[in-house]
C-alpha cells in the first residue's frame, strides 16, 4: 500500500469515527401520555432524563413545536442529564407560548461539569404569539443542563410557557473510540496483508 493510499485510508478512518463520535436526540416528549395539564416531574427519553426541578410544569397537549411539549404557568426550571451520568452535549430548545402580547423575561441555560461547577450560562428573550423561538445550544460537554423561563407579567392570561425538543448528543466513552479506531486498524491491516 503506497503512502497516499494509507492516507486515505487514515482519512478515511478519521471521517468515520467522526461520525460516530456523537450520538445525536432530540426529546420531543412524544412518549408523554397524561391528559392535558397533568403534573410533568419526569421524563426519560434514549438514555436522557428530564425533570422539572422548580415550581410546577405539566403536559401541554393542545402546543407543541410537535405536540405534546411541556409547560409551566411560571417561572420554572427544567434539568437534563444522562441517566448513566455520562458527559453530553446541548444542541438548543425550542420555546414557545399561544398568548399574544406576552412578556416573558427570558429564558436561561446553563451547563455544568463534571464537578457541578457552572461551564456556561445563556440568557435570552421572546415574546410568545404562537409562534417557536429555536434556541441554539453550547458544543462543550457538560454533566448536567438547567433550562429556565423567568416570567415577569402573565399578560391577559394564565398561558402557558412550553418547551419541546431539546436537542442533546451523547459524548462516547474514550475506550469505546479506542476500540473503533483499533477495529478500523485492524480492517486496513488485513486489506494490506490480503493484497500482499
């Protein structure tokens, strides 16, 4: 096998176990199967746990950026983990309300590390109408992820906030890339040995 062609197939490897690096999901909360306005408290979702950790949230069946989503009629926290307290990735959230002229003052995310230590904190705004705000997330990896809406008025009414497919990716364990890196070796080991 020439230099160039064990280029190749080093670039090759490369593009693969970058592909398979990061495991990607979205929880869209399509598994929820209350009734509408039933208390949410937790939610578990392709190895990813969801749990509301600050005031009430309950299933909202009537709005969702695909329904159902979750919703508060307050403030609120929401915190995302691994169930195997693996490190993760977040992509971003998708926050929404029906009411129209609604003042919501923000929303909040923020990472934490491995030893609870705050990685990164993002805060924003949206004034509801209907319509989905989609939030974009942070790419270092974190052990565990607080979502937050602060409302300052209720508007005309007691409209809910809702929150839907948020977007996280699984960060493999170093040994098992280890092992798909070996694995590939081993694959362009023997392509060599049998054209040999």
């Amino acid at each position: 096998m020439s230099i160039l062609n064990k280029i190749r197939f080093f670039v090759g490897a490369m593009f693969l176990v970058a592909i398979n690096t990061v495991s990607a999901t979205v929880i869209d909360f399509d598994g929820l199967s209350g009734a509408d306005g039933s208390d949410f408290t937790t939610y578990s979702s392709n190895g990813f746990m969801v749990t509301a950790v600050w005031e009430t949230w309950v299933e909202d069946h009537t709005f969702g950026a695909g329904i159902p989503s979750v919703s508060t009629t307050d403030s609120g926290i929401l915190r995302v983990n691994r169930a195997d307290g693996e490190l993760f990735i977040f992509g971003g959230f998708d926050v929404g309300t029906l009411i129209q002229n609604i003042t919501i003052e923000g929303w909040q995310y923020t990472g934490y590390d491995a030893t609870d230590a705050v990685l990164y904190s993002t805060t924003g705004t949206f004034t509801g109408g209907g319509s989905w705000d989609i939030i974009s997330g942070d790419a270092r990896e974190i052990s565990r992820l607080d979502l937050r809406v602060n409302r300052a008025s209720l508007g005309a009414g007691l409209e809910r906030i809702s929150l839907d497919n948020i977007r996280v990716n699984a960060v493999p364990e170093p040994a098992t890339l280890a092992l798909l890196v070996l694995g590939l070796a081993g694959i362009g080991y023997s392509r060599q040995k049998k054209k040999a």
